[in-house]
C-alpha cells in the first residue's frame, strides 16, 4: 500500500543516501524509495509531506531508513533539533550506539561534533557551532504525554504504542517550526483499537494531501484460519511483504518461521505486516459507556480478596486479577499483574497469597490456565481437601455452569453499577474485542474467537465468581481460628 504526497518536483533523497553510503551505510532500493518519497520538496523548497508512515515487518532493514534521515538532517539540513522516541528506553538507546558508531567511524562526520552524551534517561549528538550546532536526542516517550519529544524533525518508534494523548500533546508543539515534519516507523499493534489506525486510515485514504503512508504489510485477515493457512504456504506473498528477503532474511528462515512450531498464528502479523480487524464497537454485551462511567482511579478495597489467573490460547500472555469490596459496599476489579508467558504465574500468585490471603484463587481448569494445577500444587496452592470446608488460599475451580454464571453475575455487576475500576487499558481492550461463545444455554467469553487478548477480563470475571462463592465459608472459619489464636 503506497499513498505519496501531492507537489513533489524534487527530491533531496538521493543526498541523503549518498551521506548515509560515505558512512558505510549502503542503503537497498527500497530503503532508498522511502527516502525519495518521504524527502519530496515542493516548488517553494519546503518539504511535500509533512506525516511520514511507514509499515513493514521486522528486520528487513527499517533501521537504516532512520540512520540515512538522521544523518541527513544533522550534517546536509542542519536542523536545529532532531528528536528520536521509541516506546522503550532499550530500543531508543539501541538506535543512539548504531548512529553513533556511524558518525565515529566516518572522520568527516566525527569532527564536526562537539560532544556526545548518555545520561539521566537520554542519549545524543551536538554538532560544533561551525557545523551548524544541531543536536540529535533520543529518549523514550513518557506513558501519558507527547510533551518533550518534539523537534524540528521527529522520528517515532515503535509507532504501534503511541498513544491518542500523546499525539494531542505532540503535535500543537510542531505548529511553530520552520517546516517540520514527522515520521511514524512500526509493526502492526496488538491491540485493534491502537491509536496506529488512525494514522493508517488516514494514508489508505489519501485524507492529507501531505502525508506519505507506506505499508508492505499483507491484507489478509490474520484472525482468519483459511488466510492463516493460504500465508504460510504463499511464498510469493512472502517477498512482496518482506523487500529484504532474499537479502539479508533468507527464504529459509522464513519457512521456518512459517510452521506452528515457528510463529504459528503470529506469522501474518510478525512476518507478512498483517493487522488484526480493527475494533470499532464492543461486544455487545457490556456496554462500554457504562463502563466508562465506572472507572475510579482512586478506587482501592477493603478486607478480603480473591485472586484469578487466565492464560491466552497461544499461551503468549497470562493476568492475573483481584476482587474485593470498597468501604462503600462496591466491589473492585484490579489486573495486577499481566506478562508475557506463563513462566512467571506460580511464583507470582505464590508472593501474592503470601502478602494477601486471599479467600480463593480461582482458575478454569478446562482453559488455557489448567495446565498451572500441577505446579501451583507443588507450591501448596491446590484444591480445596474438603470440598465443604475451603481454607483460605485454596484454589476455587469452576464448572462450565460455574463459568457461565460468572460472566453473567459480572455483567449484571456492571449493569447495576454495582462494581468500579481503575481504569486499565488492557481490560478496556479486552472488553472491546472480546466475543462470547455458546455455553448450553448460557455464553462465556470465548477465547479463541476474540480478536484480542481477553485474558484480564476473563481473570476479573473468575476473580469476582471465586469471591462470591467462597468469602462467606472461609470468613467464618477465619472468624472462628482468630478468636482461638
């Protein structure tokens, strides 16, 4: 997919990339055709585009891009300040040593700067006062605000993570620059509500005539088991979404990639730049004003709790939820904790039911998370010995008639506005792209079908269950053991 700007009469690409090959960083076409389009000049010499995004997946060579525009902006344009951002601190730090080493190993280069610098969470060039003075920064972007990573010219990173408040915070900051312009580098998001879809409606469109948009990426749907099939057997389809195959990815390794024990259901989304169905309205189920209206958060229990895990289809992530009652009677619905994996769960829930004796930790054995009995067993953490008479901690294990009425009892809770939130991305998301399944005559949240991970909204839904059913048995025992002690 390829939308380019309006009023292009030259290009200062080529410039560019002949710096960047002077400091030995030779660039393929299409690394070149990025930098041809994005660098488009109008007749009046200011630059055609003013947004820059650019799709495509890893590894084939998106970095280079970035270092060709960088080193073009600091020693060809002269900016006064260019700002590099990447949603984390490695991947920021990472871009700053790779261009560094450029300008260091390039004699030219290296004497027209005045300092380089690490330190306090940023990273960056100054260029001597005869070379212009520009600086080049790289930081990572704070988790609300788009203030303090503005320049003259910005590159995003990571373009996926960015943030709506983000963008409003960054983008005023710009209005004021001679002739700025920013660039968005990313892989698809794994959330279908990102804020990136946006950014891609608008290029697919042509909405701005002033924008560049540029996506490899394949348009088969990737929740789809027939095109997941038809991608991993497309070897044409494998080119046409990777230009550096061939180069410095091999057909090989791809193949591998492409087998289940490869990345599997991932393999349209990490290899061919496939983006999930993009979430416009929930589930229907819970409504998602409502639940807005619900958000606290300052909201915090009281007493007792109840712990829940869930575990995704591809056992890729893993939550764990909490429920409790507020002073004022309301119950509260917390993730607290959500990873990548499995790995980290029992230890996790160990220190969890240490600090908090929960009433139960309940766990859905017929799902993904069954699998975590044996070892959350080894731990002392199994099911109750005597059915009738729990004890604190023990796990609450429900039936398919259990599951149902817990995400019946969950959603009458929000309806009656009888439960509050912290206000939790993941959950909202979780809520947006959950879809149910048939459970006899009821529903339950249906896993494989949703087209995102539900893990933190089904653990909150097996956390209130686990509190309901057993807050009153274990309480009294608690009651009894307390007046004893």
């Amino acid at each position: 997919m390829a939308t380019l700007p309006d009023g292009v009469v030259s290009s200062a690409g080529e410039e560019f990339a002949d710096l960047a090959a002077s400091a030995g960083l030779f660039l393929d076409p299409f690394q070149r055709y990025i930098l041809m389009h994005g660098l488009g000049e109008r007749a009046d010499g200011r630059w055609a585009s003013f947004k820059n995004s650019v799709w495509i997946p890893r590894q084939n060579g998106k970095g280079g891009v970035v270092e060709a525009l960088e080193l073009g902006w600091l020693f060809l344009t002269r900016e006064r300040l260019i700002m590099h951002s990447a949603h984390e601190y490695k991947t920021a730090e990472e871009a700053y040593r790779r261009i560094r080493e450029l300008v260091e190993n390039t004699p030219d280069l290296d004497r027209r700067v005045h300092k380089y610098w690490q330190a306090n969470g940023e990273q960056g060039i100054e260029l001597r006062k005869s070379a212009g003075g520009g600086r080049l920064k790289f930081i990572a972007r704070s988790r609300g605000s788009g203030r303090g990573f503005s320049g003259d010219k910005n590159v995003l990173d990571e373009a996926q993570e960015i943030t709506a408040a983000q963008m409003a915070a960054l983008l005023p900051t710009m209005s004021a620059r001679p002739d700025p312009q920013i660039w968005f580098f990313g892989t698809p998001p794994e959330t279908a509500d990102a804020w990136a879809y946006d950014l891609k409606a608008d290029g697919e469109a042509g909405a701005d005539p002033r924008m560049m948009h540029l996506d490899w990426g394949t348009d088969l749907d990737p929740t789809d088991p027939e095109h997941r099939k038809q991608a991993a057997a497309d070897v044409d389809l494998w080119y046409a979404c990777n230009p550096a195959l061939g180069g410095r990815i091999t057909e090989e390794f791809v193949r591998g990639e492409s087998l289940p024990s490869g990345l599997g259901d991932k393999f349209m989304i990490e290899r061919l730049g496939a983006w999930l169905p993009r979430l416009t309205e929930g589930n229907g189920v819970i409504d998602l004003d409502l639940w807005d209206q619900l958000a606290d958060v300052e909201s915090t229990r009281t007493g007792d709790v109840a712990f829940a895990v869930d575990v995704t289809p591809s056992r890729d992530w893993a939550s764990i939820a909490v429920y409790g009652l507020r002073a004022d009677g309301l119950g509260h619905l917390e993730v607290v904790d959500r990873r990548p994996g499995t790995d980290w769960v029992v230890d996790r829930l160990v220190q969890l039911a240490d600090r908090w004796d929960p009433v139960a930790i309940g766990l859905d054995i017929k799902g993904p998370a069954g699998s975590l009995v044996v070892p959350l067993d080894k731990v002392g953490i199994r099911t109750p010995e005597d059915p009738e008479a729990p004890r604190r901690g023990d796990l609450a294990i429900p039936t398919a008639q259990d599951v149902a009425a817990a995400c019946g009892q969950l959603v009458d809770a929000i309806a009656q506005q009888t439960v509050r939130h912290i206000d939790q991305p993941e959950v909202t998301t979780a809520i947006r792209g959950a879809k149910t399944r048939t459970l006899g005559d009821s529903w339950a949240w249906g896993r494989r079908i949703s087209t995102v991970d539900i893990s933190p909204l089904v653990a909150l839904t097996h956390a209130r269950w686990a509190y309901e059913v057993r807050a009153h048995l274990v309480a009294d025992d608690y009651d009894v053991l307390s007046s004893v002690l």
